[in-house]
C-alpha cells in the first residue's frame, strides 16, 4: 500500500521515525524504496547533484516535473514530495497552485515549498484545493545570496523565536509537513514537541519525527568538504542497497543523527 499523509500523521503519533531520501530516477527510486524508505524527495537539489550548479536557483519547473514523472515510474509504495523551483510559486497563490498543478500531474502526492510566515496565503490556498504542502524553514537554499551562504540559521534567541513562530504558521495554515535545514538540536526539538504534523530534519538533530539527506551525499559522492550533518553510509556497505538500509536503520533507531552530526 503506498504511504500517505494518514500513514505519516500516524507514524508521528506511534513515535516511528520518518526515512526520507532525495530521488531524481526510475531505477534509484525503486531501490529505495525497497530498502525501505517511507518518502521520496525530488528536491532541487538536482541543480547541485545531477546539473552541476552551485546553486538550486536555475532549476526549471520542466525540470522538476521530468524527473517527478521518472521517479514515479520507479515507485508504488513510497509518498513522492517534490519541490517547487524557484520563480514558481512566490508571486502568487495562483501562480503557485497552476505549478503545483502540474507536478501533482507528474506523480507527486505532495510539493514542497521554501518559506516562513510569507507563504502562508499560498500553503492555505493549496490546501484548501486538495493539494498537500510540505513547508521548508531554516536554510532555505533559494534564498541562498540573502542568507549569504549555507550556514546554521537560529543560532540567536531573536532568530529562534522567529523560526518557531513561522513553523506554527505554517501548521495553521494547512502545511502537512515541515522540513527543518540546518538549525540547533535544540530548536527543532522545540518546533517538533509544539507542531503535531511530521518534522523532516535534515542538519536539525535527532529529535524530529523524520530526516532527510540528498541521496548522492550520503552514498558518499559529496565533492570537496563534507559538511557536519553529512554521513556517508556507502563507507560500510557492499552495495548502494545495504547502504541506504543502513540509513533507513539508523533512522528508525535514532543512530542517525548523532550528536557528531547536530548542532
Ligand atoms: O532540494 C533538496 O534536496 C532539499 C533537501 C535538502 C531537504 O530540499
């Protein structure tokens, strides 16, 4: 049976951690999910890992909806969330749901957007339109050259206070999951025990109800340093299967994230 959104609120109130890793293909799809991950991202970071951009900014709704169509092809268990490229979606609520439109059409159950307390107007537009939203706070790698590089966000009490008031915004406005970027344990663990829908960390500790790494990072494929809340999980494993197993494993227990890769 695939995973929904009722599968996942459940898991949240059963204390079963969330596997989710980014997925761009047909073939990595299938893989995954048979080892055992709950959801697919197709995250924009294909401009990093499959297009060689040091930046998400470039990436193209046909882009997002060619590989949407791919990774849906590979999968029938897995929930597919994909993001929306920059330019889509904040100029309007309208702008955004005729693009989400067109993503859901591809074989995504979910879209993701970047975003605080501004994209409020937009996620209840979507929602109350049958399209489920997945908000993304933090480091929101859009907004990469007004955050001047891909740094921990929340690290003051000031900062802090504003993300976690945009989280609770973003639940009440009918956001169905929140992806957490590069934040302390600490804060995300606060923003996870207020919300009651599913949290995805991802450099934001072990205390959300899920995490997420891009697919290339932690099969090992990172180029140049790894950042603090990378693992590599292909360093011990004998095929990409038994690494991303591993992976799925660790998640489950809360082996992953450990302190060494938190904040
Ligand atoms: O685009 C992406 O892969 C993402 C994850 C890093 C959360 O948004």
């Amino acid at each position: 049976m695939r995973t929904s959104l009722t599968t996942l609120q459940k898991m949240v109130e059963n204390n079963e951690k969330i596997a989710v890793l980014t997925c761009y293909d047909a073939t990595f799809a299938t893989i995954l999910e048979n080892s055992g991950v709950d959801v697919l991202l197709v995250g924009d970071s294909l401009g990093n890992v499959l297009q060689g951009e040091n930046t998400t900014l470039s990436v193209t709704l046909d882009d997002m909806i060619y590989h949407t169509r791919c990774v849906a092809q590979g999968t029938d268990k897995a929930l597919i969330i994909t993001d929306m490229p920059f330019g889509t979606y904040q100029t309007s609520p309208e702008q955004a749901f005729k693009n989400a439109c067109k993503i859901i059409a591809a074989g995504a159950h979910m879209v993701k957007i970047e975003g605080g307390h501004i994209m409020t107007d937009t996620i209840q537009f979507l929602s109350q339109r049958g399209i489920p939203v997945c908000a993304h706070i933090g480091l929101t790698p859009q907004s990469i050259h007004q955050l001047g590089g891909y740094k921990l966000q929340g690290n003051s009490e000031k900062s802090a206070k504003l993300i976690l008031d945009d989280a609770k915004s973003l639940e009440k406005s009918g956001a169905n999951m929140l992806v957490m970027e590069l934040i302390p344990a600490k804060l995300a663990k606060k923003i996870t025990q207020t919300l009651s829908i599913p949290t995805i960390g991802i450099g934001a500790g072990n205390n959300c109800s899920g995490q997420v790494l891009v697919l290339h990072d932690m099969l090992g494929l990172f180029q140049g340093k790894k950042p603090r809340f990378i693992k590599d999980f292909m360093a011990d494993a004998q095929s990409i299967q038994a690494a991303v197993e591993n992976y799925v494993a660790a998640v489950k227990t809360g082996q992953f994230p450990s302190t060494e890769h938190q904040f």
